[in-house]
C-alpha cells in the first residue's frame, strides 16, 4: 500500500499533507517521522492490521493520499484547494484515493466532503471517510468508516511499548481502596452541576475526584463560574495537576492516565464532553471523550455514564453490555441536566449502601472486557482499501 505525500524535507521525511509547508525550523522538530508516520489514526489502522505501507512521492502506483481536517462551524478551517490541491486532484483521477481522516467525529462530515468534491469534481468512488463518529447512518453518501483512536492508541502501546505494558498490568493488579472515581474533564454546565450534587451529598471525600475551573475568558466563563458551589473549590484537587498532564510519548495516553485514577476504585462516573459549539453534535463522537469507559472495560470496573446528551446507545451500538439488568439506567435519557444529576448521585449513593450489586457485575464486566479485543473496525477499513486499490491497477 502506497501513501502518497507531495513535499517533503529530505527522502525519508514527508510533511503531512494538507499541513503548511514553510515550517519554522523550531516547529520541523515535532514532524519527524517517528512522530507522524507511527502516530497518525491511519498508520495505527495499518500497523494494528499487520499491513505494510509505504511513504511515497510518486503516484507511478495506485495511492492513498490522506488528509485529516477539521470542521468549524460547517467550514473547512482552510479551502479545499489547501487539502487536496489541482494538481494532487489530477493523480487522484488517475489512479488514487483520497482518504479523510476526521478525528474529531463531525457528523456533516460527509454532507460537506460531498460539497467540495463534486465542486472540484473528484468523483465519490474516489473518495473515504475515516471518521470517529460512531453513529453514522447506514445509506452514507460517502464509503464512510468509523474508527476509535483511544482504543488504537492503546492497542499499539501494547504492542509495541513495554513501559505501556507494564503500567496496564500494574494497574490491573491493584486494590481498590476507594469507591467513586470522577474526572471532571474540561467545564461544563452538566459537569458543574454533577460536581456540586456530589459535593452536597459528602462524596468528595474519600473518593478520587478532580475538577478542572472554568478557563478565564473563555466563552460562557462567568457564566459556569457562577454555577459552582463556592465552598466546593477548596475541597478538590484541580484534574490539570493530578492526572491529565503526564509523558504522553512515554506509554501513558489518555487512556492509562485515566485508569492510573480507576484502578484505585471500584466504580466509575465517567463524564463525557458536551455538545461542541464548532460541530453540529460532538456528542455523536463515539471514540474521542471516551477514554475513561474503555479504561473501566479494560480494568473490568463497572460504570454510570454521564453526559449532556444519551450516550449509553454508543456503548450498545459497539456491541458492549451495559448495567441495565442490575441497576435502573433511566438517567442517560433525562434531558434536564440538573435532574439527571440528581438521579446518578441517588444511584451512586444506592451503590456505595449496597456494594454487593457491583459483584453481580462480574460476567457483564468479563464480556466487555473479551469484546474490546474482538472489535474489527480497523480489519474492516483496511479491506475495503485494500479491494479499492487493486480496482485502480
């Protein structure tokens, strides 16, 4: 498989296409190869499937040419001809594929890369989706497929890095000592209000739970400032500090750190980002803000998910189990977030009053935790790109 890149430093040091091209010479240390060409959502697809690819500058060959991008707002956040300019579209008619990668999980993604195809006429059986919107519909426009960055990023840890290794296992093997792990993640009405519900009811102490304040000046700021109970602040460890800024090159993604604090308890509130202003719903995305679930399936932790939309039907639709024959899971689909609040701390105080119900969880936690391993999304994307690419030949 040939992966077809237009500028490069030297021959074996590709930029990442669709990135600007003149670089400060303090910004071309961070685009080395080991970096890019072993950390890009593509080149995780590949390597978890075994299957061999090639950086190249030619397009003698069928090629993938791929470019990740972001939407804001429903706009490109540079013009189409900066990710897939005139003279890259002429190979592409020829003999290529032109593979989006959107991280970010937009659910217009393909209404607009339909847009600015058929403008630039780039014919759709050219073109593939790559998206961590786990919802997408099945009579998709575009070939579209979804992936999960958090699981690759942690799979490939575990091939290839042994300080990843070592730190899951370790984790795996500790005592919980704690009931409740909450990690607030960045501000939000429902987080505030989650915060404050478990402040009131005494579940602050002696559980492992963060917060992360407001950013000053940043949109709705004072707003979400004024939402937080002012004697709540000086009882909590700011999450900036404790867990979320470690060596992220050394093993310890995302999803490791969250499990540094989930293995220290036996049940987990995981908090899922809000609907994102600059996407239609961010909260479609199915990859992204869940690191802490698959921390808790990798750890074999029961959980309640909380977020500002229902978010348990994502689980579901990965082929996961969740908790609704133990305990009641009304809350995900409560629409008022101060309500929904309220009902998760009731659960959560039922919980910690009968902590028997977390043993009956033992097989649901050992499916889920056999599943996380049989999922074959990546098989899938490379397939189909395989099968695309012998068509060209």
């Amino acid at each position: 498989m040939n992966l077809y890149y237009t500028h490069w430093y030297d021959k074996f040091d590709p930029v990442p296409n669709a990135l600007t091209h003149d670089l400060r010479p303090e910004d071309k240390k961070s685009y080395i190869p080991e970096r890019i060409f072993t950390k890009g959502d593509l080149h995780f697809i590949l390597r978890l499937c075994s299957r061999k690819y090639n950086l190249v500058n030619s397009t003698d060959n069928p090629f993938i040419y791929q470019v990740s991008f972001r939407l804001s707002k429903r706009r490109w956040l540079q013009p189409f001809d900066g990710y897939v300019p005139d003279y890259v579209k002429e190979k592409i008619l020829k003999n290529g594929l032109l593979v989006f990668t959107d991280g970010e999980g937009s659910d217009i993604a393909d209404k607009e890369i339909k847009i600015k195809c058929e403008e630039a006429g780039i014919p759709l059986d050219k073109v593939v989706l790559l998206t961590q919107n786990i919802m997408i519909p099945e009579n998709n426009i575009i070939p579209t497929f979804y992936y999960i960055a958090t699981i690759n990023n942690f799979l490939i840890n575990m091939k290839d890095n042994v300080k990843a290794k070592e730190t899951f296992f370790k984790f795996k093997k500790r005592k919980a000592d704690k009931f409740l792990c909450f990690l607030s993640g960045r501000a939000s009405v429902h987080k505030i209000l989650m915060m404050n519900e478990l402040f009131k009811n005494d579940l602050i102490k002696d559980n492992y739970v963060t917060f992360r304040e407001p950013v000053p000046g940043s949109n709705g700021c004072e707003y979400l400032q004024s939402l937080i109970d002012p004697e709540l602040l000086p009882h909590l460890p700011l999450e900036d500090h404790v867990w979320r800024d470690r060596d992220t090159d050394s093993g310890t993604g995302p999803l490791i750190m969250t499990m540094e604090a989930l293995s220290q308890c036996k049940l987990m509130l995981h908090n899922d980002n809000p609907t994102d202003n600059r996407f239609n719903n961010r909260d479609l995305d199915g990859g992204a803000d869940m690191a802490g679930i698959f921390s808790c399936i990798l750890l074999k932790k029961p959980f309640i998910l909380h977020g500002s939309t229902p978010r348990l039907k994502i689980i579901k639709k990965l082929g996961f189990k969740t908790f609704e024959s133990i305990w009641c899971e009304c809350y995900d689909s409560e629409l008022d977030e101060y309500v929904k609040a309220k009902k998760i701390v009731d659960l959560v105080l039922m919980l910690r009053e009968n902590q028997n119900l977390l043993e009956k969880t033992k097989d649901i936690l050992e499916f889920n935790y056999n599943h996380f391993f049989k999922l074959d999304y990546n098989k899938k994307i490379v397939e189909y790109l395989d099968d695309a690419l012998a068509k060209l030949t």
